[in-house]
C-alpha cells in the first residue's frame, strides 16, 4: 500500500458519494472521484480545499482511467431516485452492470479492496419484514423499478463471481433509505421533496394513501457503517454483504406529520396516485452488521430532519 492509502469513489459529485469523500479525506486518504456529474453536482465537491482530492468527470460504463495505484474502490455512482428509473433506465442498468465490471477489473489490477454500493431495492416489495441478507426478495422482473433493482441484483452477483474466481476482497453494503445535506431538492425521493414542498409553502404530495413504510438513516450514520465495513479485517468482511439503514420504521403519512410539525408552513398534504411496484413496507434488519461489527445508527429520525432542513432552506433560497 502506497504511504497514504488511495481510494477511488464512483459517483463522489453524489449525495451519498461526497459525503464518503470528506469521511476518507479527514482520515488522510488520497481520493480520486470519478463521477459524470449525471445527478451529481460540483457544488456538493467544492468545500474541498485538499490537495489530496482528484474529480475526474468519467462515465463508469466506460473502463477506468489510470489514476496511479489505488488502494480502495468504493463504488457509488448510480441514480437512485425513482423518479429517474423510467426516463434514464438503460443509463441505470448499465450503470450497475458495465460499471461494476469496470470497478472490479480496475479492483483487480490494483489489488484494491472494493465496496460495492447495493440497495434495500434487491428486496423488492418484500413479503417478509424486516429484511435480513439472507431474504432473496420479490422483485418484478419487468417492472418500472427493474432496471435499477435488478441490474443492483446484477451487480451483486457479479461482485460475488470476481470474488470467487479471483480470490478478491469485495464487500457489499445494502443501503437503505438515507437522508441529509446535500440531497439535491429536485431529486425526487420522499424527503427532499417533503422538505422542499413544506418551505415552498406548497402542499406535500403523498403517493397512494401513505400507508406504505420506510425506516430512514441519517446520512453520517450510513458513512459510518459504509467505514465500518470497508475498515473491518478481511477475516469477518471478504465476501460478504451488509444491510445498513435506520430500523425505524414509519408510514409515510407519519413522516408527512412529522414534517409539517418540524417546518413552520401553511402547507397541507394531497394524494396522489402510487406509482408501480412501490415497496409496501421496508425494515433493514442490522443484526449481522451490529453483532458481527458492532455498528448501530444512533441519529433518530426527527433529529435527522432538524439537520438537514437549514441546509434545504439554504438550497431552495439560492435557486
Ligand atoms: P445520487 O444521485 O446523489 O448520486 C449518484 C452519483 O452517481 C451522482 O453523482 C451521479 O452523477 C453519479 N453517476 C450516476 N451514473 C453514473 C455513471 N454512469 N458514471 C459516473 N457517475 C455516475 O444518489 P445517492 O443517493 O448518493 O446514491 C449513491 C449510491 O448509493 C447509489 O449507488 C445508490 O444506488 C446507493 N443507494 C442510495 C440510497 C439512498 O437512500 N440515498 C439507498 C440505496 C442505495
Ligand atoms: N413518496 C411520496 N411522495 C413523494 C415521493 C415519494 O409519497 O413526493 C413515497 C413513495 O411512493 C414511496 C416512499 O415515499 O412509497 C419512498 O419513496 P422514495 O422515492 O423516497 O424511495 P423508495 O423507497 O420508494 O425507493
């Protein structure tokens, strides 16, 4: 390993991306993001005064560009709104697919550690709840959500094939449902637009009757299980994958109320219809991650959104 360890970031310009950049920057690692700025933004990169730090604007569908020795491979470029699953669905699936091969060729010429970056989506619309690794889940093949959930499915299986022949060190988290800073407010998901509609003073737009359930992380306590799993010895992390995410679980109804009593707004709420194969419940079971690595999340959810609001505030004021 070089003198400081050098890691590569997919999709660092992202939400979820940058804020795993300032993580291994404040650790003193060299970074090197690689990002086509698709959904991600320079501004989310530019409080980044480090001479350590590299953007490189590169689509993961294509083979990586040498950027010297690499020690680590975290790879996080991907849209993830549902919004964009319709409108940019083969840019997703191959995203997942190709890039993942790029990532784990790239991994494996270097020697490199890899983490790649899964989803809760793996498990569909589960029928059981909550979801442990070992749930293989019930996803619609053909659905709206296909390109994204099954080329995630791809991904990590691919992930799992590199490992075996190549005798890699490949770890795999399953992320679910994150929050914070610097989610782009036109994004789509439920949060930005929940918080954005509320400082707009327009009413929030709840799909279906709000029944339907999610358990949302703090995005710090996701970077913090993401470097749990990428620091831990191989002996207990090699090959194998890891739900994170928050373990309460609320309706979206609730999460309507709990934002309306957090923002002060005249907005109201109205219905809307649900869109295809959205999850009717979702729950990481973190059992594994919190026995086998002692990481929990510590971040409730209303303390979460008292955080993260000033900073839509800040964003929805300069557009
Ligand atoms: P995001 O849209 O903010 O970030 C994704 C980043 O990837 C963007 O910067 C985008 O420009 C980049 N990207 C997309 N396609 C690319 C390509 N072909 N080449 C290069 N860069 C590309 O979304 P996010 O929420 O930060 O998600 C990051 C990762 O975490 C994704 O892999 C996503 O599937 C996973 N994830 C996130 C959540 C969540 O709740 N935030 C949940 C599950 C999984
Ligand atoms: N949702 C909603 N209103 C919105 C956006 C989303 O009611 O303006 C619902 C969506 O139908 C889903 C849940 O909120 O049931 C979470 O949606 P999101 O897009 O954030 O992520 P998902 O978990 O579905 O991938």
């Amino acid at each position: 390993m070089s003198q400081r360890p050098h890691a590569i970031v997919t999709g660092g310009a992202g939400f979820v991306g940058s804020h795993l950049v300032d993580s291994l920057l404040s650790d003193g690692f060299k970074v090197t993001s690689l990002d086509n700025f698709g959904s991600g933004r320079t501004k989310n990169l530019k409080h980044i005064e480090s001479e350590r730090f590299t953007s490189i604007n590169h689509d993961v569908r294509e083979p990586f560009p040498d950027v010297g020795d690499v020690d680590y491979i975290f790879h996080f470029a991907s849209r993830a709104s549902p919004k964009d699953f319709a409108s940019h669905a083969v840019e997703i699936a191959l995203t997942n697919s190709q890039g993942t091969k790029h990532a784990l060729e790239c991994s494996r010429e270097h020697d490199a550690r890899a983490l790649i970056a899964s989803t809760s989506e793996v498990y569909g619309n589960p029928e059981e709840n909550p979801q442990t690794e070992t749930y293989n889940g019930n996803v619609n093949i053909r659905g709206l959500r296909a390109p994204y959930d099954e080329s995630k499915r791809f991904s990590e299986a691919l992930a799992v094939a590199y490992e075996k022949k190549h005798e890699m060190d490949i770890r795999t988290v399953r992320i679910f449902n994150t929050y914070g800073p610097r989610m782009d407010p036109n994004d789509g998901r439920v949060i930005p637009n929940f918080l954005s509609q509320a400082i707009r003073g327009d009413d929030l737009t709840i799909y279906g009757d709000g029944s339907q359930t999610r358990s949302f992380c703090y995005v710090s306590d996701l970077i913090g299980g993401i470097r749990t799993i990428s620091d831990a010895p191989a002996a207990v992390a090699s090959g194998e994958v890891f739900n994170v995410g928050n373990t309460q679980e609320i309706t979206i109804q609730e999460l309507a109320d709990v934002i309306l009593d957090l923002v002060d707004t005249g907005s109201g709420v109205t219905y809307q219809s649900l869109p295809q194969d959205d999850p009717e419940v979702r729950r990481p079971d973190i059992s594994k991650i919190s026995s086998e690595l002692d990481w929990e999340p510590s971040i409730s959810l209303r303390t979460g959104l008292e955080r993260t609001i000033p900073h839509f505030e800040e964003r929805l004021e300069g557009d």
